[in-house]
C-alpha cells in the first residue's frame, strides 16, 4: 500500500470499523490524517480527525498539544493555534 493511498485508506477504515484498543485507534486515526493532509481537496478531512482526536482527550493537555503540533506540521495553522493554546486543554 506505500504510495497508494486509497488502498491505506480503505485499510485504515476497515481496521477503525473493528473498534480496536485505544492506542491502536489513535495511530490508525494519526496515519489517516496525515494520508488526508497530503491531498489538498481532503485538508479539511483531516483537520476534523485531529480535533476530533483532541476533543475525545477529555481535557488531556499532552493529547491536544500533540495534535495540534501535527497540525501545525501539516500547515494546518489555525487548528493548530486552536489546539495549542493554553485554554484548549485543561490539565496536563
């Protein structure tokens, strides 16, 4: 599937409508949005998965930096400001 990223993401889909653990949903729903950031028509795509991602955190401030900073990777600045910034979070 390296390089053919509709084939990662049906795979990812698939995998995610498996309900995996926790960590395994965090890093499938991570691959899928940076496969998602390298398409331009499907940023918005993935800037929802890593808000998503932050808002399901329940207020773990090291979840929502983390996303945010991958946001900010992607050129995704004003989810990452969002993210990053000291009201988004709620403890650490």
């Amino acid at each position: 599937m390296l390089g053919d990223d509709k084939a990662a993401l049906s795979a990812i889909d698939a995998a995610l409508s498996r309900n995996p653990a926790r960590e395994a949903s965090v890093a499938l729903r991570v691959r899928k949005a940076l496969i998602l950031y390298d398409a331009p028509d499907q940023r918005a795509s993935a800037s929802a998965i890593l808000e998503q991602m932050a808002k399901e955190a329940g207020g773990e401030a090291l979840a929502a930096r983390f996303c945010g900073q991958l946001a900010a990777l992607n050129g995704d600045y004003d989810l990452a400001v969002r993210l990053l910034m000291p009201t988004a979070h709620t403890t650490t």
